[in-house]
C-alpha cells in the first residue's frame, strides 16, 4: 500500500461536528421540551411529564457524550488522487485508502458522504453530512465531480 497518493487533484477537510450535527442536539432538546409542555397543557400527570422530561434529557445527554467525542477526533481530511483513488488523512495516523459508500449522496448544495477505510477490516462506516456551513459552497461543488469520477454518481 502507497502511503499517500501520487499527485492531489482535490482535497476536502473533514469537520469533527457538522452543522447537521448542532441541528440534532436542538432538535432533541426542544422535542423534550415541548412534549413535555404538550402533556402539562392537556391535562396530563405530572408523573408522565416528568418521565418525558426524564427520558428526553437522557436522549439529550446521550446525544452530548457523542458529540464531546467527536470534537476530541483527530482532523480528518480527504483527499483525491489524479487517478481517481480516494484516500482518508487522519492526523497522526497513516493516509488509508478509501471507498465511496452506497449511502453517499448529493442533497441540493450540501452531500453525505458514507466512506470505508479499506485499512478498517471491522467494517465502520465514517459518515457525516457536510452542508454549506460547514465546507464553502464551491468546495462541495468540485466535490460532486470528485464523487461521480471516483465510481459514485450524484444520486438522490
């Protein structure tokens, strides 16, 4: 196996936490928050709403730890080959080759990337959804011919 690819044609940095990312951990916070102001408003227990409140903050906390994880995730970096070869930097790690995943897909201006490590033998998926706030427009843009050119077209 090569160490790093011959010549770069296109490199991408790959956030630790991504927009969509932020956008779960509201979400979860406020569906607590309003089921929990749904069941007081209706009339309901106070042992219900608390148990609502309870196993949404639970969610919520969850949702937490994995986020402080991500954001202690070395920098990832993908980068593609002249050739077409896509291979995945992770600092102080070396670059492994990577192979585009069924799931990755272009969503209007933002894609989700699903990529394999051929080095991972276990089978582990990185996966995260890069939006325009997180990567500048033009970056996911030249991506979208990187993808098509490395096996994967844009897909919907």
């Amino acid at each position: 196996m090569r160490s790093s690819p011959a010549s770069v044609d296109s490199s991408l940095e790959l956030p630790p936490v991504t927009a969509a990312d932020l956008a779960v951990g509201a979400i979860l916070a406020l569906a607590t928050a309003y089921l929990a102001w749904a069941v007081v408003r209706s009339g309901g227990s106070m042992t219900a709403c608390l148990l609502l409140l309870l196993a949404g903050t639970s969610i919520v906390a969850t949702w937490g730890r994995s986020w402080m994880r991500s954001t202690r995730q070395p920098a990832r970096r993908l980068v593609a080959g002249a050739d077409g070869s896509l291979w995945l930097h992770t600092a102080g790690q070396a670059p492994c080759r990577a192979t585009i995943g069924v799931g990755t897909r272009l969503l209007g201006p933002s894609v989700f990337l699903d990529l394999l490590a051929d080095s991972n033998p276990t089978g582990k998926r990185f996966r995260t959804w890069l939006t325009p706030l997180d990567v500048p427009t033009q970056a996911i843009r030249r991506w979208s011919v990187v993808l098509t050119r490395a096996g994967r077209g844009t897909g919907s």
